[in-house]
C-alpha cells in the first residue's frame, strides 16, 4: 500500500544518513522503525557485503612506510 505522510526536513536528513551508511533504502530505514513502534520484528535486513582488502605480511606490523609507488613492489596489480 501506498502513503504519503510529511517528514520533517532534519528528521529526512537523518533518515538518508542512516540508510547511507548502512548501505540501505529510505524505505528500509522508515519500515524498520515503524515495525519496532508497532513491536515487529521489522523486515530481514539484507546482508551488506563484504571485502577484503589485500594485506602485506610482515613479521613488524606498521614498519612498512610505503609511498605512492611503494606499494606496487608488494601488491600485484592487474
């Protein structure tokens, strides 16, 4: 079903923060807050997804001072 309804404009902005930041609809962030009012469980939240970042293996973690260039002689780039 559809609705209009008027959000106040820093309660939006939050709103579009939030859902931002967790990788999520408007929509998702409004239905999740109406079902915890109502005592819902609310909808599944979709899992965000995740990745790895490559890392360098070293024997004294935060010796490397690599530069902009530096690190091309330790991670292979396609």
């Amino acid at each position: 079903m559809r609705t209009t309804i008027d959000i106040p404009d820093p309660i939006y902005r939050e709103i579009k923060i939030r859902a931002a930041s967790e990788g999520r609809t408007i929509r998702e962030v409004i239905l999740e807050g109406v079902a915890a009012q109502l005592g819902n469980r609310g909808p599944a939240r979709k899992p965000t997804r995740r990745f790895r970042l490559p890392t360098i293996p070293s024997k004294n973690p935060g010796s490397l001072k690599l530069g902009e260039e530096g690190v091309y002689e330790y991670i292979p780039f396609p």
